[in-house]
C-alpha cells in the first residue's frame, strides 16, 4: 500500500460516511468534493497546485430533477465518490449511478493545475484593532481598520502576479505572530522589505 492509499484509508477510518449537505465541501487524499442542490463536483487533486499539468473534474448533474433519487440514494452516491480509490474509480462510480437514474448525466472538463487549490490548504487570516490580514491559494488582501475615511487596502499588483501571491502566504505562514501586532503601516514596510509587489489604493475613493 502506498503513501496516497494510507492517507487515504486514514481519512475514511477518522470520519463517518454521512453524506454531504447542500454548499459543503469535503477532501480524501486525492479527491475534492462539492455538493450542490441539484449536482455533485469532483476534483482530481493529483495535479492540484502544479504548473504545466491538468487536473480532471465531473459534474455529476441533474439530481434534483431525476426520477427515483432522494437525499438517501444521493448521501449514497457521495459516501461511494468519497471511498473511491482515485478519480478514474470515482468516475466509474458516478457512472454506473448514472445508467441508474433517468435525466441525471456527467460532464467532463479539464482545468490548469496551477488554478486548482492544492489538497489541504488552509487559507490565512489575521485580525487585530489595526489591520486584517487575507491570505488565499489566489489572492491576498491587506486592508487598514484604523483609517475609516479612506479604508487603505493592498492587494497583489499586476505586474507581480501568482508569483508574489505564494510569497505573501509563504512570508504571513512563517511570521504569524509578529503579523497580530503590527499596524497597516508596518505590514506594507515588511512587504517591501521582503520583495512583495502589490498594488496599494483606497476603498472608499
């Protein structure tokens, strides 16, 4: 058994297959999974993140309007999504509960792994009396909560693009403590001094 089946088994043993709400999203080892009202998205995570490779993802569509599927059938669907081994045996699964159901159906897309929020991220947020602080796989934004008159606000330039984006979260990651006493102005020093471009402006012009 590999380092991607263990994690895997880790997952399901340390949860209880209960299904899936409306708006909730859940990750394995090597899938994501999002339901919506009428449909389920699944996301092939082995490539998430990574530059020049492609990330496979299904939609699984229709729920709300096939003859026979109830949330049972459906919590049903997504506990065997979330067992599957990798994405090719998710699909295959999905499928054959498709051959099932009148008017449900599938639709496969391919996405750039590099906009693909890798498995496991966790995005940053930090908030004292002076400034917020936003870090995301795509964006950040650093805003002042002192200045209401002209709510100060930085985020990524766009000359710096995805590159200074990974930067700011790797330099917020590692410095979090001294980030929760810092001031807007103090912030945006520290960003120069480490080399982070961003665009700087007012919200409320």
């Amino acid at each position: 058994m590999d380092r991607t089946e263990i994690a895997r088994e880790l997952i399901l043993t340390a949860r209880t297959l209960v299904g899936i709400n409306v708006g909730e999203t859940i990750e394995t080892a090597v899938l994501r999974i999002h339901r919506y009202r009428g449909s389920i998205r699944v996301t092939d995570l082995e490539n998430a993140g990574k530059r020049g490779k492609k990330v496979d993802e299904f939609i699984v569509d229709g729920l709300d309007r096939s003859t026979g599927v109830d949330d049972s059938s459906v919590y049903e669907l997504l506990d065997t999504i979330e067992a599957s081994r990798n994405y090719a045996d998710a699909l295959r699964n999905a499928e054959k509960f498709v051959s099932e159901y009148k008017n449900s159906g599938i639709y496969e897309s391919s996405l750039r792994g590099v906009d693909v929020t890798p498995a496991g991220f966790k995005k940053i947020k930090i908030r004292n009396d002076n400034v917020l602080i936003e870090s995301d796989f795509d964006s950040f934004a650093v805003r002042d909560l002192v200045d209401r008159h002209n709510e100060p606000t930085c985020i990524p330039s766009a000359s710096g693009g995805k590159k200074d984006v990974k930067l700011f979260y790797r330099w917020v990651s590692d410095n979090q403590s001294e980030l929760r006493n810092m001031t807007f102005q103090q912030v945006i020093s520290a960003m120069r001094a480490n080399g982070i471009k961003y665009h700087h402006y007012c919200a409320m012009d």
